[in-house]
C-alpha cells in the first residue's frame, strides 16, 4: 500500500525526534495522530510497534513533549510534524538541521512550516520552551 512518504514497511527505522507541542495534549491523542501522518503504527515505549512514542507535559508555551523512536529515515521530519500539527489543531515545535539551540521550525495547523527563535530553559521535568519569534533573515 502506497503512502504519503513511500511504502509503508519499506522505510528503514531508527531516526530519533524530539518535538514540543503548543498545548497540552493526550499521549492517545498525539500517537495517534502519528500513526495518521506516518500510515504505521506508533505505540508507547515497552510495547511492540512499527514507531514508538514517548509524551510528558513539562511547563512553558510548548507543555508537551514528543519523543518519537524509530522514526521512518525516509520520512522528512518536517513534513511528519506539519502532518501532526494538522491532525492536533495545534503548533509543534522542531529543531532545524543547525546546530544552534535557540532555531526551530514551527508547523502551525495550517500546515505551514515556519524558522523561529525559541528561548529554552532546562528544568527538572524537561525542557521548558517561550518566547517564540520569528527567526531574524540575515542581511545582504
């Protein structure tokens, strides 16, 4: 059966992504809304499955946590989050390919897929992220 991303099955796993969500959010809810994006199933750690998910709320703007282990290598990352961010109706926050801690890209809802700026603070329960802005364009 063909996919969105390819054949589902046929994608090499072992991808790790980490990603924040602008609300808090059932763990169901967000692995489910997954499997939707990615056609495969997505289970909570300790549980056999295609993708596993693990979800915790911490504070900040972006209270809940996403950490998706065994993500499809052949699956743009970006795409995945903007697929999800769609099904939530919710904004979800991912690093950029840079190596800079305050960039991410934001998938809003809308399916759009923006460079932002992020201030983050480590605390006991997990990262905490706020103060979201546009990332500045570097001049001419």
């Amino acid at each position: 059966m063909s996919t969105m991303f390819g054949m589902a099955g046929t994608d090499p796993t072992g991808g790790l992504w980490n990603w924040a969500v602008a609300r808090p959010v059932d763990p169901d809810r967000v692995r489910g809304a997954l499997a939707g994006a990615l056609e495969r199933s997505v289970v909570p750690l300790g549980i056999a499955g295609d993708v596993l998910c693990d979800v915790y709320e911490v504070g900040g703007d972006f209270p809940t946590l996403v950490d998706v282990y065994l993500a499809p290598s052949r699956v743009d990352e970006a795409t995945a989050a903007s697929a999800v961010s769609v099904r939530l109706g919710a904004a979800v926050l991912l690093p950029d390919d840079s190596l800079d801690p305050s960039r991410y890209v934001l998938a809003t809802p809308d399916g759009s897929l923006t460079p932002v700026c992020v201030d983050e603070i480590e605390t006991d329960d997990g990262p905490e992220r706020r103060n979201v802005r546009p990332r500045a364009m570097p001049s001419p």
